[in-house]
C-alpha cells in the first residue's frame, strides 16, 4: 500500500510539475531539466551586455558624460557590424577542427572571452572620452570603439554557437522548446538587468560606472563558465584535422538554393525591421505626444515584455495542436498590424490606454513572428547533416542585420519627418511633431504587410504536403492561462 501511494504520488507530482512549470516538457532523459536550464545562462549573459549596450550605456554617454548623441548613435551601432557574419561563425562551428573533440565549446568561449573583454575596457574608454580620465580623447574614442566591438562580437558569436550546442543537445521532438527556452531566458535577463541596473546607476557618479560594467564583466563569465560546464561531449572523430570540411561558400549556396529558404530569410528580414524600428521610439512617442511621465512610458516596455511572453504562450499552444510555423508568423505579423493601428490613433485621439494596448500587442505580435520563423528556420537545419550552426546563424543573422538598420532608419526618419512638418513644409494639417512618429509606424505596417506577402507561399507549400501534425512543440504548451 505504501509503495502505490508513493507510485500515485510521484505521478501526481511529475503532473503538476508539467502543468506549472512552462517548461518542464522541454526536458529529456538525454537534456534534463536542470541542464538544460544551466545551458541557457548563456542568454541571460547576451540579454545583460544588450542592455548595457542599447539602454543603460545609451542614456549615460549622453545625459551624464554630455557626449554627441551622433558619437553615442554610432558607438552603439558598431556591434551591428558582426550581425552578418553569424551565418559563418554558425558554419565555423558546424566544421570546427579541434584535437579536443569540440565543436561549439570552442566558439562559445572565445565569444565570452571578447564580451568579458569589451565589458572590462568600456567604462574606463568612456571616461577617457570625455575627459573624465587621464589620457587623450582620442584614444578614449579608439578604446570606445574597440570595446563595442568586442562585446558584439563576443554576443552574435556566443549566442550562434550556444544556440547550435542547445539544439545539437536536444532530441527532434523537444528541439522546438529548448530554443523557446533560451529565447524566454534571453528576455528574462533583459528585464532583470534593467531593473538592477538602473537602480543601480540612480545616483551616478564615474566609480558607479567602472563598478557595474566591470561587474557585468565578471558575472558574464560565470555564467557562460557555469552554463558552458559539461555540456558538449568530446568526438575526436567529428572534430579530426584530416575530416573533410567542405567550403562556406559550397555549404551556403547548397542553403540557400533549397526551395523555401531564401523567401523565409526574406520575410525574416522584413518581419525583424517592421517590429524593431520603433523600439526606441514608443516610449519618446507617449512622453512627446500623449504626455505620460517617465513611470509611465517606462510601463509600455513592461506591456511589452508581457505581450511577448503572452505570445510564446500562444505559440506554444498551437503548435503542441500541430499548427504550421509559417502561419503562426502571419498571426504575428497580423497583430503586430493591428498594434501599430493603435499606436497611431492614441496620438490624436489623446488615449493612453489605446497605446498601452498597441504596446501589448506589439510584444504579442512579436512573439509569435519569432517562435514562428525560428521554427520555420529549424526544420530546415538539417542537424544529421550537421548544418545546425548554419541555419541558425542565417536566421539571426538577418534578424540582428535587419532589426539594428531599421532602428537607425526609423530614428532617421521620425527627426527629419517631424522637423520638416514643425516647420510647416508639409502642410498645416500635419504641422506637429506626431507625424514623424506617425511615418515611422505607417512604414512599419507596410513592411508587415510585406512579411505576410512573402510567407503566403511557404503557408500553401507546408498545407499541400502535410499529412500527419508535427511534433513542434513548445515548453510554454501547458501553462495555465
């Protein structure tokens, strides 16, 4: 009797454990739920350095250390620069040579090596740039720049390989919700970070500075040490000096010639632009326009933040019914359509709750459109072939390249749109700093409608030769909503 009460207790516990945790049912007897959970450190490392980068960093070089907002634009905008190349680190990692017998370890350590490295020389760059330290300013400016670009550097490359050993590590079936898992991690150490980060740095004063940023330095290595940990297993054979390695070139080409792929990098591309290029525009857009004060358009990232998490939850659901990626990503891409309607209407209907609700389902919008494409972009990795590294690193490779150029053009366009309408150029009607804003979103809901044009086909092509549901599923498929 004992021994059934205890069976019946263990199967009650491993039920609510599915149920209550999102991601219970990512785990396998292979990647156990602790593993796997250890593995994903290494997004809550990348979240921390981009909102170091884009947010924190951002506001300091230009309110506290007085610098040139272009100067500021251009430093932030340098990590961009390795973006593209993460299809070949992806690629690199797939063909590594290695008498170790690791492919992925070597790539993601080295990556952690240029984060640590970056993060360690930045504050001190920054003093010197401004005069706050001892030393030219142009070598501030030099150290500035290298140091923004070692941390992106060490960002595309840790998260491209890390991605690869996370879905080399999982099985087929649980593949799909191991990478929702880093994502969610991703976004759960960008959320943390900026609390901790910006409580931090409320009174600052340089020594506050140098502290936190080397500090992330060091806790950036302890993460990707502690997640890095015996994960990878060692295969001599597979990492062999004498191994054939095939070119990039022939690799890529063979990639990107398969029927589906270069339109689903194309919508990738549009989708990624259309969702970011109001990133750092939504909250000046509710401080400017609707008046809100700081707490509040601070609020609208938190909305965000909740309808992304809102959409991994939906995505989840549908998949673990069977539902085909690509339309799941036209879900998105619909929303997001929605979203931006909203955010343009608040303006001159003077309603914060409406853009409140476009915050929402921007984030809902958002997340679907990934959960989506990065599925879409795993079914066709190919990972007994090896190519896992590459697909991925495609897929973020013209997501980064895609969403850090739209982010620079919308703020191009909102400042040239709004003065020139100020200035009465463009008529009395639209005389007013809304139009800039107005523009940005308006272009935002072409390029969603140009996102939903090229994954149409990809949706009839998966509808005309699907015959049983597939196993895509995410962790968040039990979450209790």
């Amino acid at each position: 009797m004992i021994r059934v009460a205890t069976l019946r207790s263990g199967a009650f516990w491993n039920r609510i454990g599915t149920r209550f945790l999102p991601f219970a049912d990512a785990a396998t007897e292979e990647l156990p739920l602790g593993r796997l959970l250890r593995l994903s450190l290494f997004q809550v490392s990348v979240g921390m350095a981009a909102v170091l980068l884009t947010g924190t960093l951002n506001r300091v070089m230009i309110v506290e250390l007085g610098m040139s907002a272009s100067i500021v634009a251009a430093m932030v905008s340098l990590p961009l620069l390795f973006a593209p190349l993460r299809a070949l680190i992806g690629f690199r990692s797939d063909t590594h040579r290695s008498v170790l017998g690791w492919k992925r370890v070597p790539y993601i350590w080295f990556g952690t090596l240029m984060q640590f490295g970056g993060l360690a020389l930045l504050p001190f760059a920054l003093l010197v740039m401004t005069g706050q330290g001892d030393g030219p300013a142009i070598v501030g400016h030099i150290g500035a720049g290298i140091a923004f670009l070692l941390v992106g550097a060490g960002m595309h490359t840790t998260q491209t390989a890390g991605l690869a050993l996370a879905t080399d590590l999982a099985t087929e079936q649980s593949r799909p919700r191991v990478v929702a898992l880093l994502y969610v991690m991703l976004l759960i150490g960008m959320l943390v970070s900026a609390i901790i980060i910006g409580r931090a740095l409320a009174d600052f004063t340089p020594t506050k500075l140098v502290q936190i940023v080397q500090g992330a330095a060091v806790l950036t290595m302890v993460l990707n040490i502690v997640a890095l940990w015996k994960q990878e297993a060692r295969n001599r054979s597979a990492t062999a000096v004498d191994a054939p390695h095939p070119a990039f070139r022939d690799v890529w080409a063979i990639f990107i010639a398969r029927p589906r792929t270069m339109r689903l990098l194309v919508a990738v591309g549009l989708g990624a632009a259309a969702f970011s290029m109001q990133d750092v525009l939504l909250e000046p857009y509710g401080g400017q326009i609707l008046g809100l004060s700081v707490g509040e358009t601070t609020s609208l990232t938190a909305l965000w933040a909740a309808g992304m998490l809102a959409g991994f939850t939906y995505a989840a659901r549908q998949l673990a019914a069977g539902a085909d990626p690509h339309r799941l990503a036209g879900f998105g891409g619909v929303a997001g359509i929605g979203a931006f309607l909203c955010v343009i209407f608040a303006g001159p209907l003077q309603a914060p709750a409406l853009l409140a609700v476009g915050a929402t389902f921007i984030g809902v919008g958002g997340g679907l459109f990934s959960v989506g494409t990065l599925t879409a972009a795993m079914a066709i990795a190919d990972p007994e072939g090896g190519r896992t590294g590459l697909a991925l690193g495609a897929w973020g490779a013209v997501q980064a390249t895609a969403a850090g150029l739209a982010i620079a053009v919308g703020a191009l366009t909102r400042d040239a749109v709004s003065a020139a309408a100020v200035a009465h150029r463009l008529g009395s009607t639209l005389a007013g700093p809304a139009t800039g804003y107005a523009v940005v979103y308006s272009i935002e809901i072409l390029l969603l409608l140009g996102t939903l044009i090229a994954l149409g086909p990809l949706v009839r092509a998966d509808a005309d030769v699907r015959t049983d549901p597939p196993s895509n599923r995410f962790g968040l498929s039990e979450f209790p909503i």
